[in-house]
C-alpha cells in the first residue's frame, strides 16, 4: 500500500506508526504542515508544507499545496493524526478514503467549545474511517452524531520488546543523586493539563514519612518555572529533578529506576502513552480519575487511581506503595502481563495494517 500520514513531523506516536508500516513494506508518505524539524525516519518519503506568511489565506494555501503533492504521489490512503488545521485541510483536500486519529484533547476538549465543536463534527463526519485509543473519546465522537460503524478503537500501543523491566542504570541514578533513594518519576508535560503542581505539593506530605525520597518531573512546558518556584517555596527543591525533555529511546532507563510512576492529568484520551509505558516497565502507577484509567487499573491490584487535584490521596498511595517494595514489585509484574495482552504496539499495528485493507477492498 501507499500510505500518506498528514500530522506533525515532530509526533512520537506519529513516527512509530510510520516506522511500522514502513518496515513492513509498504511505501509511506509524512507530510508536516510548517515545522521544519529534522526527519528521523530513513527511507521515508517526507515533504514539509511550508508556512504562508499571510496567515488568513494560510489554511486555503495548505490545501492547494496539499492537493498538488497527493496528485503527485497517488496513495491509496491519507491518514491525519490530530483535528484542527490537519484535519480540515486533508478533509478540504477532498482525498478519499481519508482516515482520521484523534489524539483527545483535541475532541475532549474542544467538543465543549462552540467556536470548534462544528468543525470536529463536520471533519468526523467526512472521514471515512476514525481510530481512536480510548472508550471516552469513542463514546464522546458518537455523542456528536457520528456513525459508530465507522469508528475503530486503535492503541497506539507500547513497543514491549523495548519498554520492559530491565537493571536499572546505577551509573543513571549516580548522576542523579539517588543512589539510596526510594523514587517516584512522572513524564508528562509541564502543562496546565497535566497538573504536575498536585504531585509537587504532594512531596512534603511524603517527605514526611520517607525523608529519603526522590522525585523525577521528566518534560518541558510553560509551567516550568512556576513549578521550580513552587518547589522551592515548599523546601522540597533539593528532593525534585527536573530533567526536562529527553528523547524516547532513554526513557525506559529512566522507568526502570524508578519505583512509582504517577500521572496528575487533568484529561486524557484512554491510557497516557507513558502510563502504558511504565506499567510496560513493571512498575506500580499511581494515576487519576481520567481517560479510562480505572479500565485499565483496579485499585490495589494492579495500581490506584486517585481524584484529580488531590495531593493528600496522591501522597498517601505513593506512601504505601514505597514502603511495600514487594507489593510495588507484585503490581508491577500484572501490569507488564496487561500491556502485553492489551496494548502491544505490534499488535495494535497489525489490526491497523487489517483495518487499511478493509478500507481499501
């Protein structure tokens, strides 16, 4: 198949799609609307829609140039990862069988908006075919009317030969300070969605009960330095590393030193990718009520799941998950046997390769 990925050429999830499919034969396509960033992915096929600098004729640009390149290249499929200004174009573009991939906030969110609720709703509605990762954003795409036939639910899937529980790095954790630490990591971004300010005010009610804990805030945003001074008005500064972004190819060393992993997200579209990630890593996690989290964890089986905004509840699990290091490691072994059965990347990617066939016969 020729196969053409219309989304940011900066996307983790975007590039482990693409990989697959490439690996397996196929030709693929990835087209990036105004980020000039560098193209990891050898042997692909990429061309960057450059920015029109009259930004009110921007969008009626992309979607000239968009035609002209799907003209040249003639695929089989134009498959656009993220609504807003990707998915109108490519559905302007009037290319068929179109495939679109909400990642979440962009319907979760925007469904409440009444500026942006019509066009998720008229760019759904031209899709050929929808995937999605989570239950709440499948049941919330049928709510806007949208033919439930035509929707599939697809992971983006944890690559389980590289996630896994693996020695942890003692020359990592020496760099890091944390050698006789018992540590908590989190890896989202430093936004207002992902509420890292809840885990930070969590950490003098931890400290309280295990002085020798560590913090890994793992992520760049624009709450950094509100955070960082928040940090240090609580006098916990000392006991939190803010690492920043780091690529994926060292995060599973990072999950692997770790004890606990949190999330403090505020919405989420199914299971987060670096939630699937640290249960991959067979670690305990500590998330809250979103997405479909309590679909994937039971409370004290496998993990908890906490209100948001709540650093009390937050503390106390972390707590009783340090203290119980064979209760961590027990947890942690049922929830790689979870993504193993339920959110593999490969077979995730095999259903998806199903899915394309299907469309196209």
């Amino acid at each position: 198949m020729k196969i053409c990925f219309l989304t940011a050429v900066n996307s983790i999830h975007s590039k482990r799609w693409a990989q697959y499919f490439l690996e397996k034969g196929h030709q693929v396509y990835w087209l990036s609307l105004g980020i000039d960033n560098k193209n990891e992915i050898s042997n692909i096929n990429f061309y960057l829609i450059k920015k029109f600098p009259l930004k009110f004729l921007r969008p009626l640009f992309y979607v000239v140039y968009l035609k002209k390149i799907l003209r040249e290249i003639k695929p089989d499929i134009l498959h656009v990862h993220q609504l807003w200004i990707d998915g109108l174009i490519g559905v302007l573009s009037g290319f068929h069988p179109l495939v679109v991939t909400p990642w979440g906030s962009d319907v979760l969110i925007g469904q409440k908006s009444k500026i942006k609720r019509p066009l998720i709703e008229f760019i759904l509605e031209k899709a050929d075919l929808i995937t999605t990762d989570g239950e709440n954003t499948k049941a919330i795409i049928e709510n806007l009317g949208i033919n439930s036939q035509k929707i599939k639910r697809i992971c983006f899937g944890v690559d389980v030969k590289k996630f896994k529980p693996e020695p942890e790095s003692k020359e990592l954790k020496r760099s890091l300070g944390i050698t006789n630490s018992s540590t908590v990591i989190s890896l989202r971004s430093l936004m207002p969605i992902y509420d890292l300010k809840t885990l930070i005010q969590a950490i003098p009610l931890i400290l309280e009960k295990a002085k020798n804990a560590k913090f890994i805030i793992v992520g760049e945003g624009p709450e950094k330095e509100e955070l960082l001074s928040t940090s240090r008005s609580l006098g916990v500064f000392d006991s939190v590393k803010f690492i920043g972004s780091i690529s994926n190819e060292e995060i599973h060393k990072y999950l692997n030193l770790a004890d606990v992993y949190v999330s403090t997200a505020l919405s989420d579209s199914g299971i987060a990718a670096s939630t699937a990630e640290a249960m991959a890593c067979g670690l305990p996690v500590v998330v809250t009520d979103t997405g479909d989290n309590n679909r994937w964890i039971k409370n004290g089986e496998n993990g908890f799941v906490i209100p948001i905004k709540n650093p009390e509840a937050l503390a106390e699990k972390i707590i009783y998950l340090i203290r119980d290091k064979k209760l961590g490691e027990k947890i942690g072994g049922i929830n790689r046997k979870v993504i193993e059965e339920r959110n593999n990347y490969y077979k995730e990617m095999e259903k998806m390769e199903r899915i394309y066939i299907n469309l196209l016969s």
